[in-house]
C-alpha cells in the first residue's frame, strides 16, 4: 500500500479492522501515516548492547489545530509495557504536555527491537533516536 492513494489506504484498512480485529496486533498503527516508512528506516539504525528492563516508545502526534496535516512523534523511554505508559501519559500520571494534549496513538513497530534492554542503552538510543528523526524532518518530542 505504500505510495497508493491516502483515501484508498484508509477504506483498505478500515475493511481490515472490520474482519480482522481480534488478530491484529496491538502495535500496528490504527491510521496511515505517510512518513511511517522513514520511521522505520532511521528506527532500525539503533541497536541496545545489553537487555534490561526499559522500552523505547514512540507516540504520533497531532498538530492540525495549528496547521493542517502536521503530525509529529514523541520519543519516550519506559520501564512499564509501553500501551500501559501511553495510558498514564492520556490518564496526566506523569504526562508529557504534548502526548497528554496531542497523543493519538502508540507506534511500536518501528521500535520492536528495542524493547527490554538496559537503562544506559534506553537513555542513549532515546536521545539519539529523536535527534535522528527530527533531522530527518520530523517534528519530535520528548527523547530527553
């Protein structure tokens, strides 16, 4: 479905939700997302040497009270499973500003491999991570 129509795209994945909802996992998106791909791409250059007990997260977010269609991601570092972690951000426990108001949805698949791994790790690659998206012409969030 890359590169096809947006409105096509939301019509095919809607039909999916519809017949396959009980099967599909908690980490695909729920949206389209056109810059998804460049997610997964600068996602994938980052790598954990040792496992532990945090997760990375991604969360998009919305902008288009302030212009139309922007988006954006916030990058956060958890050692809660990172559905329950959006879940307080939404809640105000512990939120960040910007999911608390603009969070739509979590977007693992981009960060699934860098899931339970060491805190020095998690704190690097979460910093790296969003200097790494917003040079590639993100708006980002988070990844303090």
């Amino acid at each position: 479905m890359r590169d096809a129509f947006p409105s096509r795209i939301e019509a095919a994945l809607a039909q999916l939700w519809h017949h396959a909802a009980k099967s599909i996992p908690e980490w695909l998106p729920m949206n389209y997302v056109s810059w998804l791909p460049l997610v997964y791409d600068v996602a994938a250059r980052f790598r954990a040497a040792r496992s532990g007990r945090r997760n990375i997260y991604l969360v998009r977010l919305d902008y288009s009270d302030r212009d139309i269609g922007l988006q954006g991601i916030y990058v956060g570092m958890t050692a809660y499973p990172p559905a329950l972690r959006f879940d307080q951000h939404r809640a105000g426990i512990r939120a960040a500003g910007s999911v608390l108001k603009r969070g739509e949805e979590l977007l693992m698949g981009p960060v699934l491999h860098l899931q339970r791994i060491a805190q020095a790790d998690a704190a690097r690659i979460e910093r790296e991570l969003a200097a790494a998206l917003a040079d590639a012409g993100l708006k980002i969030e988070g990844g303090h």
